[in-house]
C-alpha cells in the first residue's frame, strides 16, 4: 500500500512527571520477556528462548488501566486523521510497557499478523486485525544511548528506504503509524531505555480501511 504518510507524530506532549509515573507504576509489576509470533511467554524452552533472543531482547509489562488509553488515543484518533490514513478501528489490545536494558533490542518485524484474530482470542478481538501501533517514549534522552527507532518503507521503487525516527527520541514524544510498516528498535548500547506500546484493532482490510 502506497502512503503519503508512513509515520504521524507529536513532540514532547507527555509531559515529564506523567512519563515518570508511568514508569514508576509498570516497574512495581512483574515483568516478562517480551516475545514475537511463534512464541509464548510461559512456555518457552532453553533453545526457544535462544532462538528468540536473536530477533528481540527486551522486558515487557502488560498493562490494561484506563487512564492509558485515555492519555494515548487522543493522538491515535488525531493521527489517523490528520495523516489522511482513516483507517477503521474500534477497539484497542493491552498496553504494553517495555524496558530495553543494555544491549536489548527488537529486530525488523511488522506488528500486524497475517490473519485476524480468531475465536480463541479475546472478544473484542475476534474478526480483527492491527491496524495501527503508537509509541509513547517515556525515558529521558540523557539516561539511555541506542535503541533508536527505524522504519524501513519498501514500497519504495528501489525496495528499500531506511529512516531513522529522530521525532520518537525526546521524553514524552509519540509516533503513530500503519501497523503493517516494518521498523525496528536498534540495541541498547547505554543505560535503559523505557516505552510504552499499544495497538488499535479494527475489521480486516478491504482496501477502503
């Protein structure tokens, strides 16, 4: 899919003493590895884990309070209208808290699935597909170095065209884009770095969103 806009984004609109208290509340909670398709927290083995250590290392911590979703969709809603996506969704998955420590980090992946949720998944989720994923940056510039966000845009005619998202580096920016937009989180090479993750769920693409 062709798009004006591959990212939407806003600067330092969290401000610092909620971005805090964001990480204050997820850190009082037990965290798990995060995990990719394929993998299930609970049951991974040794090799599993191995393995999957070589696409994505990194901590998470799921969250589903309120006053989240109520800090985070206003800039949803805003992006997908002002990017001129206006892609159907009604509903969002847990938000997830996620902590790259040093030399963490998430490898090229995209967060939408190849197929909607089914009747194994919750609800609210079923006949669904991500549509799109926002990134809240929570830490403070001086405390981490790396973990530097890219997209890589290969509709493009040359296949490839990898941009760093210098807008997600400030505490309490957000970026929002196509849950289908490959990107990647490069390792941590100095201190921690702490984020918050959510993605809105709507009906499967037909192409008129």
């Amino acid at each position: 899919m062709n798009l004006e806009n591959y990212y939407w984004y806003f600067k330092n609109v969290i401000p610092k003493p909620t971005c805090d208290k964001i990480i204050k509340y997820a850190l009082s909670k037990n965290e798990r590895i995060g995990v990719t398709g394929g993998f299930e927290e609970d049951k991974l083995t040794e090799q599993q884990e191995k393995d999957l250590k070589k696409q994505r290392d990194s901590n998470i911590v799921w969250l589903e309070d309120q006053w989240l979703y109520n800090l985070i969709t206003p800039f949803i809603h805003s992006a997908n209208k002002n990017s001129g996506w206006n892609f159907q969704w009604d509903w969002c998955e847990n938000v997830q808290f996620t902590k790259y420590k040093l030399n963490q980090f998430y490898g090229w992946h995209c967060d939408s699935w190849d197929k909607p949720y089914t009747e194994k998944d919750p609800k609210n989720f079923i006949g669904k597909v991500r549509k799109l994923s926002c990134i809240v940056a929570l830490s403070d510039t001086k405390e981490y170095e790396g973990g530097e966000v890219q997209f890589d845009f290969r509709n493009t005619p040359n296949g490839s065209n990898i941009i760093t998202c210098e807008e997600i580096k400030d505490q309490g920016s957000i970026i929002i884009f196509p849950s289908f937009v490959w990107h990647q989180v490069k390792p941590i090479t100095k201190g921690t770095r702490y984020s918050l993750v959510c993605w809105t769920l709507g009906k499967k693409f037909t192409w008129g969103f």
